[in-house]
C-alpha cells in the first residue's frame, strides 16, 4: 500500500488501515539494507577523507526499515511520506513493532562497518596510497615519451647553433656568474 493512501486531502492520518510488520526478514536481505544504507551516508570530503552524515544514515535506515519490514511503499515524494509518517506517529509504532533483534542486528552491523571503512580509508597507508597514485598517474606512458623526444629532436634540429654561446652566457649570468667568472669556460 503506498503511503499516499493513509493520508487525507488535508495531509491528516485517515486511520483504520492496518500495517502489516514483519518480523524477520532474511539474512540477505538485511545485508542488502545494510549495504544502502552505508553507500548513503559515508561521504568523502575535498581533502579525501572519509565520515559519515549522521543525518542521511538515520534518513536511510528509517526508510529501509518501513520499505522492507512493512508493506508500505513510498511514492518519489519520499521525503513527504517520511514527515508523514513521523508527524503522525506511524514510523515510531513500525519501530518499536520490529523485534529488537533485528534492529540491534542491523544497528550493530551498520556500525561495524562504518567505523571500519572509516578506519581503513581515513589510514595513514591508505592516504599515501592514494597519494601515490595521483603521482603516479601524473607520470608519462611511453607513447607519451616518445611523442616528447621525437618533439625535442625537431626543436634541437631547427635552432640556430650560431645563438648556442650567447645562451650559455646568458644562462650563466642568470645564475649569478660574473664577467671574470664566465673566462675560460
């Protein structure tokens, strides 16, 4: 049943309908709440570390939980669904009508994994792993290299060999060499 049809035209709960609750779901079913719920909360920041918004983690569960512990559906209004069914006091009564060990099963396997993620992402390996990737995918291939040497040998066969001894000088000079310093070389 969608949860647009608890609602009357005012937004007010009609009542009456029974919701159905499970009280088990299957393990892999619960792995798969699980894992939606971890793909929506850990969020990487500019500096590439990892950390959970709390925020979107309560969101997803609360929506998981009613999606696949009850035969409610939310409409791609989800978010006006979910106000609904905490103003009203539907998402509670769902809540406390689930056993308790599927939520602490759930609750517990969320939090492991979190932290663990979190732990292994936010690692000292882990940063300069990714560090060295980054360099490392600033490195040239070899088609690259090629392309450049087979441009720095056309360059060096179109300059001016004359203008050689005057660069040497100038280079010298750049680099702090005198008059004197530059005689005899």
């Amino acid at each position: 049943m969608l949860i647009s049809e608890l609602k009357t035209e005012n937004n007010e709960y009609k009542g009456g309908n029974t919701i159905d609750i499970k009280q088990y779901v299957s393990y892999i079913e619960k792995k798969l709440l699980c894992i939606d719920i971890l793909e929506s909360c850990l969020i990487t920041d500019e500096n590439g570390l990892l950390s959970c918004d709390y925020f979107t983690k309560k969101l997803i569960t609360d929506l998981k939980l009613v999606a696949n512990y009850t035969d409610l559906e939310f409409t791609d209004e989800f978010i006006e669904d979910y106000d609904f069914l905490c103003e009203h006091g539907i998402l509670d009564y769902i809540i406390k009508n689930i056993p308790d060990s599927e939520l602490n099963f759930i609750d517990e396997m969320v939090g492991c994994e979190l932290n663990q993620r979190i732990k292994i992402s936010n690692s000292l390996e882990s940063i300069v792993a990714k560090g060295m990737n980054k360099l490392i995918g600033k490195i040239p291939t070899d088609k690259e290299l090629k392309s450049l040497s087979k441009s720095l040998i056309k360059d060096i066969n179109k300059m001016n060999w004359d203008k050689v001894p005057i660069l040497k000088e100038m280079w010298l000079t750049a680099n702090g060499k005198s008059g004197s310093d530059l005689i005899g070389k």
